[in-house]
C-alpha cells in the first residue's frame, strides 16, 4: 500500500510549454479587471459625496465584477492544465498482509443453526468477503482446514482466482465428511500448526517477507482437542496474532447423523449430539496472542473482514521511499470547474449567462481531449 507524502514542486515540468504564453491574455484581462475595480471604487467614493438618500446606500466591493473575476482565473487554470504539468510524487510504501485463514471443518460445523444453511456454508460466505476485503496486489491469503487432522488447501497466494476457486470447491461441503472418523474431532491445535508451516513454507521458498502475519480461525470450538497452549506460545514468539471468529449459536443444534454403509441396519438408531458454540474458549485463544474475538451474526460481516484486515495492516512496516511522475492537468481542472462554479453565483446580466456557458463547454471539450 502506498500513503502519498506531498508533490516536489521543484520538479514540476510541462509536456506542452509553449502554450503556456497564452497565459498573457489572463494577465492583460486581469490588469484590465484591476482597472475597472479601481474606477467602480473611485465611483463609489463619488457618489458618496454627492448623493443625498434617506439611509446609508451600500455599495458592494465588486458587484458584477466578482464574475469576471473566476472568468479570468478558470482561464488561467485551463491554460495551464492544457500545458500538460507533470510532477515527482513522493510515497512511502507499507508493507502488505499475509493471512492464513484456518477454518474448522469438523462434524460440529454441519449443524444448521446459523442463516442461510449451516455452519460451514456461513464460514465459507465469510470467507469471501474476506477475500474481497484485501487488496491482492501486496496482499495475500491462504487457507487450511482442519478436523482431527489438518489439510492445507491453498497456499499464500496474491492471485484472487486461485482462492475463490477452492471457495467455490469448498461450498457446498466440508472435505471432512461426517462418516470419516476424523471429523469427530476439533484439533486446533492442528489447525495452528500447519498454519504455521504455511508461513515456514512460504519463507523456505520465497524469502522472508516483510508483510504483517496473522491467522484467522473460524471455529465453533466445540469439543476441541489438543495442546493449544503450545501452539499459541509458537504463534506469539513469531508476532502472529490469532482473530478468532466464533460461527454458530449457544443453544447449538443437533448434528446430523452420518451416512450408513450398506452393510448396517437401517433400523438402527444414532444418538445425535448437540453441539453448541464454545465462546468463552475461543476467546481465551484469542487474547492469548494479542488478537480479537469476533462472532458471525453480531454485525456485519463487511464490518468484520475489514477490522480485522485493518487491525493486521496496521502492524505492517514501511518499504521505503517510492517517486514517481505524476500528471496533474486535472487538478488545475477541478480549480478552474471550482472558479467556474463561484462564478455562477454571481452572475449580474445575460452576457454573463452566455459567456459562462460557453466557457463550461470549452471546459468539457478540454477535459473530453485531455483524457483520451
């Protein structure tokens, strides 16, 4: 990301300047403007002195004049804009983000308790916003999934394509099914672990990057497993701050009962398990690695994405020093629109009305031509 510092006005060039002696016509109309102030004012004065009215008659510092005024200064501004200024930019460039998305995709997470389906389908519609929340060009984003057992689906990436196709992969369902013995499991522990080695990976083959880490774990932590407490230390001593994002709700539901094989009784009952959100353990991980906790359904998930992109960016440090050149025809642009404008505020006579017309379509022509 780049935070402009100001223009180097010592470097200001022109692409055309020798359209720049058309300013001479604005100088001759502004002497001329001058004169004509100094003879209202010299009238004013006059009458003054000679006229005798019951109250006190005011007269106005410009009156119609003020017009003619933003006229000649809009002029002018054209004029220069038509010369083509260019200039240096000075920015300091911040690092970026790397964010490695851990979401809990364990039996629990089938549970249709939340809007628009059940746990995992309102995880993966997070995780888009997400993803729409980041800027991909010094950005990146990978994501892993986890059980009892955890399986990395893609690495840190800035391509945007390659992350929504796995989204799109993964939206229907979790790649842990619930008749696989590994879903009856929330390892975080896991989860965090590979994250970590997502990042350890990435560094083996590109080098260390300088953009701010940070995990987000989407979970209903229920019945989770695992020596959290050690991977949570590993993810503090290298400054990766843990977002939790609790999905679900406290009074839970029932999980749906996994698919029978074809050699078991279809008389057989299943007892379901209820599975409900574990709030206060998800937000003892949060706090454990300077994070945040944060719940699908209390706010908007826009709202959330970008908060926690924000809290991560913000822990980015500066690249360095970047110029480069900059055009800035518009800006004299927007000044001589700005003119035109107040101009149009003081408008006295129907000449007046004529003239700024024309001179707002020779403003559009101009504009039309510069940015072709």
């Amino acid at each position: 990301m780049n935070v402009p510092i100001g223009i180097d006005f010592r470097s200001i060039q022109f692409g055309e300047p020798r359209l720049l002696w058309l300013l001479v016509i604005p100088a001759g109309l502004l002497l001329l403007w001058v004169w004509q102030v100094a003879i209202r004012r010299a009238d004013g004065r006059r009458y003054a002195r000679v006229r005798t009215v019951p109250v006190r008659e005011r007269v106005t510092l410009l009156g119609g004049l003020l017009f003619w005024w933003c006229a000649i200064a809009a002029t002018s501004f054209v004029i220069v804009a038509l010369a083509r200024p260019h200039a240096v930019i000075s920015v300091v460039r911040t690092a970026g983000v790397d964010v490695v998305v851990l979401q809990d995709g364990s039996a629990s997470m089938h549970v249709a308790d939340v809007s628009g389906g059940n746990r995992w389908q309102r995880s993966i519609r997070f995780l888009r916003t997400v993803a729409e929340s980041i800027a991909w060009k010094d950005d990146r984003l990978a994501l892993a999934v986890f059980a009892k057992i955890a399986t990395p689906q893609v690495r840190l990436t800035r391509d945007p394509n390659t992350f929504f196709f796995f989204l799109d992969h993964l939206d229907k369902k979790s790649p842990f099914g619930l008749e696989n013995d590994v879903s009856w499991d929330t390892n975080i522990e896991s989860g965090i672990y590979w994250g970590l080695r997502l990042f350890g990976k990435d560094q083996e083959l590109h080098g260390r990057s300088k953009n701010a880490k940070a995990f987000i774990l989407i979970s209903d932590g229920q019945a989770w497993s695992g020596e959290v407490d050690r991977s949570l230390q590993v993810a503090t001593a290298r400054d990766i701050p843990v977002y939790v994002v609790g999905v679900g709700t406290l009074e839970g539901g029932l999980i749906p009962d996994a698919p029978r094989g074809t050699g078991e009784d279809e008389s057989s009952t299943m007892t379901s398990l209820r599975a409900r959100l574990d709030r206060p353990s998800l937000m003892r991980i949060a706090s454990r690695t300077g994070g945040a906790y944060f719940e699908l359904g209390r706010g908007d998930d826009r709202t959330l994405a970008n908060q926690i992109v924000d809290d991560t960016r913000r822990r980015a440090g500066p690249l360095g020093l970047e110029q480069h050149a900059e055009e800035l025809y518009w800006r004299f642009l927007a000044t001589a629109a700005a003119f035109v404008c107040l101009g149009a505020l003081a408008l006295r006579e129907r000449t007046e009305l004529l003239v700024l017309a024309l001179g707002a379509a020779a403003l559009f022509q101009i504009v039309a031509s510069l940015t072709r």
